[in-house]
C-alpha cells in the first residue's frame, strides 16, 4: 500500500505502515474498503461499536491474523459515562487507527511519535507502544485515586464521620472505573498472543506493557481491600455507636424508673393514702426515690454495664487535655 495512495499513512523502514484515520476521511475509507473485504467488513462495525470489543481475524490459508477491535482509552473516573475510543486494526505489516487522539495519549507531538513508530520492528509493536502510553495513562490517574483514598484514610483515623460512607462508596465507584478501563487492555494483550504466539511472546514492547498491566491490575487490588478495610471499618464505628446508645438510652431508662413508678403511685387519686398527712413525706418520698435509684446504679455498676457510657465525656476530656 503506498503512502500517496492515503494521504494518512506513514510507512517505517522496517517494511510496516500506519495508517491514522477518523470517520470523517470518508474517501480514505473507501478506498481501503476497496483494497480488502476485511477491511471493509471491519469498518463497518468499528462505525457502530460503542463500547469495548476484540476479534481475532484469519486473513488467509497460512492463517495469517489481524487482530481488530475498539479500546476505551480515557481515563476519567469523574465523568465515568464519558468515553472515547480507539478502533484498531493490526496485522503484523499494517496497523489501522481510527479517532486516535494523539495529545491525550502522548507527551510529544506526531514528530515525535512517527519517530517512535521507527524503532519498531513491525506493526505489533507499534500498537504496543500506544497500549504502554495508554496503560501509562491508566498508572496516572490511578496516582490521582490514590491521594484521594489516603485522604480518606486519615479522614477515618480522625474518626471524621460525616459522610464517610458516601466518600468509600464514591472511590469503590472510582476504583470500579480503573478496573473496567485496564481489564480491557489485559484482555487485548492475551489476544495478541493468542493471534501472535511467540512472534509478540519474544517482543520486548509485549512483555514491557504485560508487566505493566500486572502492576496496574495489582496495584488496584490493593486499593481494593483498603477500600474494603475502610468500609468494615466504618460498619463497625457506626455499629459500636449504635449499641453505645442504646445502652445510654437503656441505662438511663432503668435510672429513672424509680421515679417514674413512684411518681405514678402518689399520683393515684385514692382517697386513703397516708403519706399525704406525713410532715415528712415529701422527704420521704425523695428519700426513697434516691436510694432505690442509688440501688439501681449501684447493682448496674457491679454488673459492669454501666462503664463505658459514664466514663465516655471523662476519657474524651482526658485525651484532649493530653493533646494539650
């Protein structure tokens, strides 16, 4: 195929051509649709597909592949509905972008990427070299998902509960998003070398951004349990706070039942009731709301149930004080 043939496509030293395109360059498409019945089989489908997809094509009898399919290569945890892909075609002398967008995958310029594209010995490793840039994009906002999980982790330690739940929901939602983008590109790699066999196993390109995907893919299972301690972590405060008050609540419910039945007993409209006449009965009857609820206390104390919720404000005040 020759580069006046399609104004788009670079052809490399190593005898490999690439070809960029976006489904505006109508024409450009026809005529590779022209040249192949896979191509334009192909094209077809990348014009409708919406999501994430992989095929492995047979070109011939020598069973020659190409592997096809269409990457979600952006990376924005918070605008996850947002997406752009990356249709590819690759055989091992021609690789086929469409609506690639070189300043978001890379740091450099087009120079500077044909430049890169040189090096490469064959069409494989030049859409290995944008997998490792998209993969290195990945690490980045992964880098992002971490400053935000360690502020969520000191935010526990604080024992910073306002909405905490709502935050380790929201980076389980982030964490999610990582791994739907990268899952992907793992699977894209098993293809190649399922297509390729030791023809990518021996490339250092391939086993650079296998590692790397490892890494990602690693690194985001560790987030996860983190995420998950964060999440017992938070159940467990909101359960302990819970049962602390019912138990304040239930302390202070048996506290003041003395009172409450001999509140209700001498407000009973009999007519004979001697208290009424005693000079001291008004004591009396402090005397024995006291006592019963210094017995009550007492027994609740012994019990060892009334610990936690009377020295709650003195701990608290102690550690302030010791901050001081």
């Amino acid at each position: 195929m020759r580069s006046e043939e399609i104004k788009k496509a670079h052809q490399f030293e190593h005898g490999w051509t690439w070809i960029d395109l976006d489904f505006e360059d109508e024409d450009q498409i026809e005529q590779l649709k022209r040249k192949s019945s896979e191509f334009g089989l192909w094209m077809k489908n990348a014009k409708s597909i919406k999501s994430t997809s992989l095929d492995i094509m047979t070109l011939d009898k020598a069973n020659n592949s190409a592997l096809v399919g269409s990457l979600n290569y952006l990376c924005d945890p918070e605008n996850a509905d947002s997406y752009e892909l990356l249709h590819f075609y690759i055989s091992k002398d021609l690789l086929i972008t469409i609506d690639l967008d070189i300043d978001s995958i890379f740091d450099y310029d087009l120079k500077s990427v044909l430049e890169q594209f040189r090096m490469c010995e064959n069409a494989i490793e030049g859409f290995l070299l944008i997998i490792g840039k998209v993969v290195n994009n990945f690490l980045d906002g992964i880098d992002d998902f971490e400053e935000k999980l360690l502020s969520l982790e000191k935010k526990v330690r604080r024992r910073d509960h306002g909405n905490l739940l709502e935050e380790i929901f929201e980076c389980r939602s982030d964490m999610l998003f990582l791994k739907q983008l990268t899952i992907p590109v793992e699977e894209l790699l098993l293809a190649l070398r399922e297509a390729y066999l030791d023809q990518v196993e021996e490339m250092d390109a391939y086993r650079k951004a296998v590692i790397r995907v490892e890494r990602t893919m690693k690194l985001l299972y560790h987030y996860d349990n983190q995420i998950e301690t964060l999440l017992n972590i938070n159940m467990n405060v909101y359960s302990y706070r819970g049962n602390e008050i019912i138990k304040a609540l239930t302390v202070f419910t048996v506290l003041v039942t003395p009172i409450t039945v001999l509140g209700a007993l001498w407000g009973m409209n009999f007519k004979y009731m001697p208290e009424f006449d005693w000079k001291y009965g008004y004591a009396f009857a402090w005397g024995v709301i006291l006592l019963s609820t210094g017995l009550i206390y007492w027994w609740l104390h012994e019990k060892g149930w009334t610990g936690d919720v009377m020295k709650g404000r003195k701990q608290k005040a102690r550690q302030k004080n010791q901050k001081y």
